[in-house]
C-alpha cells in the first residue's frame, strides 16, 4: 500500500479528529529548538500521574483512569509524598494486575534511575540513548519536578541531532525554525565559525609564498593545488562524519583510539593507491612532464594517509577534552589539510625535481 | 544532580534487574544498521495485542493483561478477524473505561492511519516524523502483518539520521557498527564517492591551465587559490548542512525556494562584507601589491554570493529530482565551488590588473 496524497488528507482529518493527535499538534507548534547549551528542564514535562505511598491499589487505579490525557498509557506511576519528595515508581503494568486491597506500598519499585533539571541535554543524550529507556523522573534535591516522556526523550535526542547536523556544517545551530530567521542571525550564527576557518586557512598563503621560487621554475606545480587539498580534505570528512555519528551513537569511544587509527592508516593505504593511479592519469593527461606526474601521485598517497591520521585521531582527542566532537566538520578537517598538504606537496616536489632545490 | 560514575553502574544495575530493561538489551544487541534502503518490513514487530471484534471489553481486558510483555503498555490493541483482516483498532484508554459488557465492536475505531512493509524507509521518514504518532499498524493487502511500536520508528528515525549523517560526509553507511567494519568494506563505501569527486574537481587543473599565462605574470595570484576556494566552499557548506537538516524536519520544501534564496543572497551579503575586509586586510600583509590586494577582495564577495546561490538552490533540484538532498555534502559543494570559484577569480582578475589581458 502506497500513502497518496489522498490518504494523506485522511491522515490529517483523523489527526484532527482525535485528541492525542491534537495534543500532539499543539505539541508540534510549541515545538521550538532549544539553544545548544538546553538543560533538562527545557525538555521534560509537568504531564505525569503521581499517587501516595499509602493510596490503595483500588485507588491508585482509579487515579490513573481519571488523570489520563490523550491516549497514550503512561508506562509508571510516580509516588510521591506531601511535600513532594520521590518516595518510589509504580510500573502500570504492576498495578493493573495487582489485588484491588494491596497498597501502593507493596508493589512500588524503589530503585530507578534519574536525572537532574539542570543537567545539560548532551549528557543525558549519551545516557538516555540506545538505554531503552521510557521515561525517566527529573529530580531536584529529591522532589520530583518533572518527567521525561518518550516523547520528551525523542525531541531531546532530535535536538541533539540537529546541533550535530548544524555543526558538521561548521556553523552554529538556529534557535527557531530555518524559516523564520533573518537574514541579519543567520549571519550572526556563521561569520564566527568562517572567520575564524578563513583565519586558518590563510596559512597556505604563507606556504605558497614561501615556496614561491619552486613555483616559478614550474608553473604546472600550481595546476594541481586545488586538486590535491581536495582530496585530502575530502577522505578525511569521510572519515571524519563516520567516526563522530559512530561516536554519538556510542559505537565508538576513546579507548578504541588505536582500533581506529588502525583500521583508517589500512584504509587510506587502498584509497591512496584507487586514486593515485587516477591521477596519474590525470597528471599525464594535462602534459605536464613525467617528473610532476610522479610528484602528483606520490603526494595524492602522503596526503590521504596524512590526513587519515589526522582525521582520526582529532575527533578522539576532542572528545578526551570534553568537546563535542561533531564540531569536526568538513571545512575544519580541509583547513587543517590544507596547509599541511602544501607543505607535503612541495617537499615531495623539491626531492623528486632535483631543479627545484 | 550529576550522574556519576557510581550511579551509571547504578543504572546497570537496574537495567538488568528489570525485564523491560533486559527486553531492551536484547532489542539493542539485535540492531543493526538497516541498509539505507530498507522498508518498512525491516523494522516492523511482531509485537502486538490482537483482539476479535466479536469478544467482549471483559475478555479484552483480559487479554491485555496476559499478554503485556515488557513494562511499556502499548497505546493500541489490534482487531483482526479469524483471516488476519485488520477490522479496526482499539485504544488502551477506551478499553480500560470501557463498560465490561460492551464488546469490542462497540468501541473500537475504523479510521487509522496506515503503511506497507514495502513502503522505503524514507517515504514513512517523512510521514512519521513530527506527526506525533506512536503506533502504526503494518497492512499488506488489508491483513495486519506488523506494528511499528514508538521504539521501532525511533529506530527508523535513529537510522535515517545516520544515513543523513554519511552522506553528509560524502560516504556510504555502513551495513554493521563502525568497530566491526573491514578496512575493505570501508574502502568499498567510500572509493567511489572519493573517485567521483576527484574527477570532477581534475576540472580545476584545466582551468588552471588556462590561465597559465596570468598566473605566470602575476605569481602571487598563485597564494589566494586554496584560500579563496575553501571560504567559498565553506560558506556553501554552512548553506546547505542548515538547509538539508531543515528540509529533513520538514521545515522548509520545494515552494520555499524563492523565499529560500532570498534569504541566502542577502545573508551572503553581510558575510562577503565580513570576509572581505578581513581578505583586504590579509592580502595587504603578504604585501602583495595594491591590485592583488584588490582582485582578493572582489573575488571573496564575488565567491561568497555565488556560493549562496549555488548551495540554495541544488538541495532543492535534488529534491525536486526524488534525490535525497542529504548526498549534497561539504565535499560536493566544495568541488563545485572550487573550479566555477577559479574562473571568477582570473576573470576578476584580468579585469583589474590591465597587464594581465
């Protein structure tokens, strides 16, 4: 069965008939991206059911009958006291099938695991995430001040998400929907981040100046700037988003630093040779004489084994420092690359084109 | 409160006390990436409540009771007929408030939203995503065939995001964790798009060469190139890793596009001012003389707007073509811009420094 459009317009006419789907709606609209730097209390929500730890099973469930909003059935309970300290949690599933003349007492779960409203939302990510956890109890110095629904964690995780797609971009993420910012925030959310690449990329104005006589005595060095900055660049983003999604996802960590480095220096050795005999062809195709020809080949090999080493090894030590890796965008691994890259390539020009010393 | 150490262990040790927590792990060690064009089948569950529409609200809650698995108490219970024909769908909440001498007939629903285990991962992405549904039944040929429970579609989402998140990086996802993954196999994800951008960024060394001449006259035209095509890379970057997350969430489609690139060209504007005075600055200290000083400057603005134009609007074609605009990757805009970038450059060029004609 495929959706078409007409199914599409009975979607919406059931969401707008049912009220879990109006709540959502509404939810939908309040939905607003939180600032990078959210806490939990941005997050969790004041919708939870609490009973008393000396209510009745008999009454504990007519609680939860007469307190449920929208359709979906919460999976605990939460048991607080007068002064709203968290005594315990009371799986529903517990108490539906429990004898009506127990007591919430009997059957609650004193052990549980919880989170603090000031913890920020990219620790509670890497804890929540792939735990398969439900819901979780927001507590401040023992009270209980809010739950995160499932639904709480999807959007908490979502955020996180979109943060990492926006700094992979190199630029920071937007505080309300793409299409209600200005112009004038949007620059404000990325002239910091070009500045400060555009800065540390103007060191390979340095190196070419410095190798400007190399330059001069062979012109056709120059062909292939852009060429080989590239390539480096790019295997090393490859690289680079595999390792920091492998890391968000919690597949990688840091004490598989030699696994990794391990595993990438291998593979940049098959890439290097798949492209380096690509450009020598492309080298010999643009007649260039044989002597820049192998100095192409050699540096495309240094210059992706380089920036294997590179590319794998900043994520970790990133992460070692507390940072959150996602900042290792493309254009941060190709400025690193780049400098470094023309350093190698003029070496590798100087020792192969013995006219050049 | 801070989650400490001891208190993650605390959590583990909770996490395996509990049987919806032991469910979990199992589910956990169970994913694995689904291939990036998985459907709907791959992630569907066998686990749902099924109830007849001839049996009584009593027997049905019964029925639920005895078959909960896990803690979670599901939103749904299916009605099927004695051919696996889905009748309709029952909420929890109306079943537990339900007069136990009704029968099922008498409440549940007939109007729900449904999918096809054939349907691609993507499509349902797009639908599932932000509706703020939390089960969907499964239909093929009007049988029920599955449920996606709320942790099937959070992995839906969770894969689709990593997708989202390789192709961003200019490389296939993996089939299976990072750690496990051969260098052959990473060699394999990765040589093609590596390859296909090499080609197409060889077109640089052409255009390089034929400007062989001006460059010849004027060498320190030679410093700019890596720097002048990285800020034009970069700035695209910025563009279109906000505007793919943006067109993921489904904030912004096909009929934005004019509103789209107005307000990118404008937002380039302000940055290519930003930029370009720091260009002059920079220029001015490798001393490079008053005209080169000048052609930087102009081929920064020149660049940044260009790359504006060029980074709003290919998302959309892609996504116009069915093209999932997440393969518009930093690598990609770079070698876009990279070669069209030169061209401005020595246009500009040629314009201002008459010598050079």
């Amino acid at each position: 069965m495929k959706v078409t459009s007409h199914e599409k317009m009975d979607l919406l006419a059931i969401a707008s008939n049912h009220s879990i789907n109006e709540k959502n709606v509404d939810q939908q609209q309040k939905h607003q991206l939180k600032h990078e730097d959210a806490t939990v209390s941005a997050y969790m929500s004041q919708c939870f059911i609490s009973v008393s730890v000396a209510d009745s099973v008999l009454s504990a469930k007519g609680n939860l009958i007469n307190q449920l909003e929208g359709e979906q059935i919460p999976t605990y309970l939460y048991v607080i006291d007068d002064e709203g300290y968290l005594n315990g949690i009371l799986p529903v599933k517990v108490l539906l099938t429990a004898a009506d003349d127990l007591f919430v007492s009997d059957i609650m779960r004193q052990s549980y695991f919880s989170v603090s409203p000031e913890q920020p939302r990219h620790d509670v990510y890497s804890l929540i995430n792939h735990s398969g956890m439900d819901s979780v109890p927001v507590i401040h110095f023992g009270k209980l001040v809010g739950v995160l629904r499932p639904q709480d964690i999807a959007e908490l995780i979502e955020d996180e998400n979109t943060l990492d797609a926006h700094l992979q971009g190199a630029t920071l993420p937007l505080d309300e929907p793409y299409l209600s910012t200005s112009p004038i925030t949007l620059w404000r959310k990325r002239a910091g981040w070009l500045l400060l690449l555009f800065v540390a990329e103007a060191y390979t104005g340095t190196v070419l100046k410095a190798f400007e006589e190399q330059l001069e005595a062979a012109i056709s060095l120059a062909f292939f700037i852009p060429l080989l900055i590239g390539t480096g660049g790019n295997s090393g983003t490859q690289i680079t988003s595999t390792l920091v999604r492998a890391m968000a996802l919690g597949e990688v960590s840091l004490r598989n630093l030699w696994a990794v480095l391990r595993k990438e220096v291998s593979t940049s050795f098959l890439v290097a040779m798949t492209i380096g005999s690509v450009a020598l062809i492309r080298a010999w195709i643009l007649g260039v004489g044989i002597e820049v020809t192998i100095v192409v080949s050699l540096t495309i090999i240094a210059i992706t084994v380089w920036s294997a080493i590179v590319s794998s090894i900043i994520p970790m030590v990133l992460k070692r420092l507390s940072i959150d890796p996602a900042v290792v965008s493309a254009p941060f691994i190709a400025t690193l690359i780049d400098g470094t890259g023309l350093i190698i390539y003029f070496e590798i020009a100087k020792l192969v084109m013995t006219e050049l010393v």
